[in-house]
C-alpha cells in the first residue's frame, strides 16, 4: 500500500523539478511547507537548478542522484529507490519535464511508484501527463478547472486545482521600477512600444521558421514595434543563433536577446508573443497582481506547430485565449491584426477585465497546495492508487 502521513508525525516532503515553469511552482510549494515547520528536501536539475542557485534557494542537485544523460536507467531507478526507501518521505511532489523528455521528476516518479510512496505532480501546462514505463503520479495539482477536466479525462487521476503558487509573489513586484531598469539596461526608449519573442525549442519543426518569418515582415511593414528576444532555457546556443540569424536575414535582428528573469522581460515590453508558452500565463498573473503587463499574442499556426502541442497536451485551444485575455494569430494577416491591436487601449483595457475575471488570487496558491499535501495524504476515505493501477490499461 502506498504510504500516508500518520497523525502527529513529522512530515518530510521530497521535492524535485527539472524545467524553469515547474521550478517556480516547486519552490513556492517548497518554501510553503518550510514556513509551517514540516520538512522539504529539494533536488533540482537544469534550468530549475540555475534558476533555485539564482535566487539562493537550498537544493541539491539532481546530477548527484541520477545520470542525467540517461535518466531511467535501471541502476539509476533503483538507486532512487533504495534513496526513497531509507529516507520514506511522506510523499514527492514533482514537476513534469517538457514534451519528448524526461529527468529527475520522472526518475522520481518512477522511485516512488517502485516504493509505494505518494507522488503528486505539479502542471505547469494545463493537463499535462507524463507516463513513464506505463506509470503515472498519483495526484496532480493543477491551474484551473479546465486543466483538472483534461487530466482527469486522461487519467483518472485525483486532481486538485491550486491555482499557480509561482505567481503569488507578484503581489509585491514592482511594475513600474522594473519597467524602468530594464529598459534602461537595453537600451529602450521609455515610450517605445517592444514586442518580446518568448523563444521556443521548435526549430526541427518547419512551422516555426513561418512564424518568425512572418513576425519579421510584419514589424517591418507596420513600423510600430521593436523586437527583443528572450531565449527558451530548452534553446540551445545553436538554437538561439539560428533564431538570430533568421531574423536578421528578414531584415530585423532582435535590438536585444535578453536574459533577464521572467518578471523583469514582462515588464519591459509591450507584447509577449509565443506560439504556446506558458508565457501568457505569466503575462496574466503579472497583470493581476500589478495590473500592469503585456498583451499576450499566440501565433497559433502552422498546421505543425498547432498538431504538436494539441497532441500533447489534449488541447484543442489555448486557455488563454479560451478564456479571453491573449489574442490569438491563426495566420500572417491575424497576427499582424493581433499586433495592432495591441496598441490599442480599448483593447489592452478589455484584456486587462478578463484577467481579473478569470484569473484567481494568486496569493492563495501556495496555501491550497500545502493543504492538498496534507489532506490528501491522510484521506482515509480513498486509498492513493498503487503503482499496478496507475499503469496504463
């Protein structure tokens, strides 16, 4: 049976995340469960880790607990498991590495399932599923509503919608001295208006070239914005420099290709585009809690770009878009439409609405995931699945 958190015990949590949208929900989460005194064990890898080293949280690193060039290998799964098995934490909270990849919240998962240990997952991307070896995590804890109905659909998985615990520290973000420093840093007029290109690893997919292709000849033709440029932490340096060089060879290099954390990026421009980041999650929250941000444009095409995340996530549209507070680019004509509307104050103030009537404070986030943890957990009600029924029928 898998193990539940006894009363009046000490409870040790075991977190872990690989990619940097999982990161920021995991160490909320983390932080959270240290704040009311239980135990929280980070082991983090890749972008999660710079991220965790960058704003001095206390972590391992996955590199010591796995091979990362080969992440499920057996001596690697058994490891973890007799890790697991001598420290028996209560449960393990994991992220979900991104589409056609796998690292130490899979390891993890698969260690925990092998030792009948509570596994939740935290979505980072609305119903996303991982079934690794035919398993998959116990619980997950979800964005919204719609993310709940997708991965229940899929899985019939326990599904517990906590909102986005990363964005609860945007209450106390300062919008407009943000604005000011990064712009300053880059170079930008204080009334340029500055669309972001929220790059994306898509480069093997020919859609993606259309895309820029098309951004390009668009800002050329209107004359309106400037481009910037903020690499995926997925884009390799072969990757970034093939995003460069295409766009210089349109006839607009980004005036900038940016490090900058999240917040400060979403400060500074004017437009975040993508073609399906969470990206825009980030954008709403940002204008929740500040009420202040960019307009979120998604270039929703080519035909392999919108098969390739529909296929993954089980999404047939965006929710962002779904749900009012992104523009969505279905072609070259719509996303030059969608980025002069963004210049648009009736339009910005009409997104601005929907964020507000859609989006929930953030502030409770990290509250309800804590408390998910911990009743779920002791629920005497339904037994968490074991790993034979989380497999695939």
């Amino acid at each position: 049976m898998t193990t539940k958190i006894k009363s009046g015990e000490s409870k040790r949590f075991l977190l872990s995340a690989r990619d940097t949208g999982a990161a920021g929900h995991i160490l909320a989460i983390a932080s959270g469960l240290l704040e009311r005194g239980y135990e929280a064990r980070l082991v983090m890898q890749g972008a999660a880790l710079r991220l965790a080293r960058r704003i001095g949280a206390h972590c391992e690193d996955a590199s010591t607990w796995l091979d990362e060039t080969d992440p499920l290998n057996p001596a690697t799964r058994a490891a973890l498991g007799r890790t697991l098995a001598e420290t028996r934490p209560d449960a393990v909270i994991c992220g979900i590495s991104s589409f056609h990849s796998n690292g130490i919240d899979e390891a993890l998962m698969l260690a925990a399932s092998d030792q009948g240990i509570r596994c939740f997952a935290m979505q980072d991307f609305w119903g996303d599923v991982k079934f690794v070896d035919g398993v998959r995590a116990d619980d997950y804890l979800v964005l919204d509503e719609t993310a709940a109905r997708i991965t229940r659909s899929a899985t019939g998985a326990a599904c517990h919608v906590v909102g986005s615990p990363k964005h609860a520290n945007l209450v106390t973000h300062n919008y407009g001295k943000a604005r000011e420093a990064f712009r300053r840093a880059h170079e930008i007029g204080a009334d340029d208006q500055v669309v972001c290109l929220f790059g994306q690893s898509l480069q093997a997919l020919k859609g993606y070239e259309t895309v820029l292709s098309d951004l390009a000849s668009t800002l050329i033709d209107q004359r309106q914005h400037s481009l910037i440029y903020k690499p995926h932490p997925l884009e390799s340096s072969s990757q970034i420099a093939s995003t460069v060089s295409l766009l210089t060879a349109k006839g607009l290099p980004p005036n900038a290709v940016v490090s900058d954390p999240i917040e400060a990026v979403l400060s500074g421009c004017d437009v975040a585009l993508s073609c399906f980041s969470t990206i825009g999650l980030d954008a709403a929250y940002l204008c929740r809690a500040t009420g202040r941000g960019p307009v979120v444009v998604y270039a929703d095409y080519p035909a392999d770009i919108t098969g390739y995340w529909r296929n993954e996530s089980g999404l047939t549209i965006l929710p962002a878009a779904h749900d009012g507070y992104a523009l969505l680019a279905k072609d070259r004509s719509t996303l030059a439409r969608c980025l002069t509307d963004s210049t648009s104050p009736e339009v910005r103030w009409k997104l601005r609405q929907k964020v507000e009537q859609v989006l929930p404070d953030p502030r409770a986030a990290v509250e309800r995931a804590v408390a998910c943890l911990l009743s779920a957990a002791t629920d005497h009600g339904q037994s968490p699945a074991t790993a034979k029924e989380r497999q695939i029928r």
